[in-house]
C-alpha cells in the first residue's frame, strides 16, 4: 500500500529531489492523530514521519475549564531552577 492509497492523510506536496511529502493527518483526538503518524512511518520507503502541529479544538476547550488563570500567572511570575520546571511539551516515548 502507498502513502496515497492510505487513508491515513491527505497528501499536499511532494519533493522527490529532497525526499519530502507534506501531509495532513486528521482524527478525532491527539491520540489518533500520533497513531496515524506512527502508522505512516511504518510504512515501507518512509524514513521517518513527524507531527509540526496539532489542532482540536474540543480538546483545548475541556483543557481550559481546568485553568486557573489566577494560579497559572503566580507560577509563571515565580522565579524556579531549570529542573523545578514540569514541562510536558514533549511527546517523545509516550505513543
């Protein structure tokens, strides 16, 4: 099967000289979204495959009934050492 015939993206571009495909990938979730991606660099001749940018907006507005923006400005205004700093902007060996 080829990246084409899928169904796992909608295919934009492509650069034969370099190598590199420019394509969407929609799902219901994040989740679905990365599991696509992992199936497309399963697939044969791909090399590796990665996500630039991820959007859902149903996800975002159950994540901002949880803020507390009051909470949320103290912590950024609080002065921390690089290794008190929980960052989760990384995706790497969760999926």
């Amino acid at each position: 099967m080829n990246l084409m015939e899928s169904d796992l993206c909608d295919v934009h571009i492509g650069d034969k000289e370099k190598g590199i495909i420019i394509v969407t990938v929609e799902g219901e979730s994040v989740e679905e979204e990365i599991s696509k991606v992992t199936s497309i660099e399963d697939m044969p001749f791909i090399i590796s495959a990665n996500m630039h940018m991820s959007y859902n907006e149903e996800e975002l507005d159950k994540l901002r009934e949880n803020i507390d923006i009051n909470q949320t400005v103290k912590e950024l205004n609080t002065e921390k050492k690089a290794e008190e700093i929980n960052y989760k902007g990384s995706l790497k060996n969760k999926y």
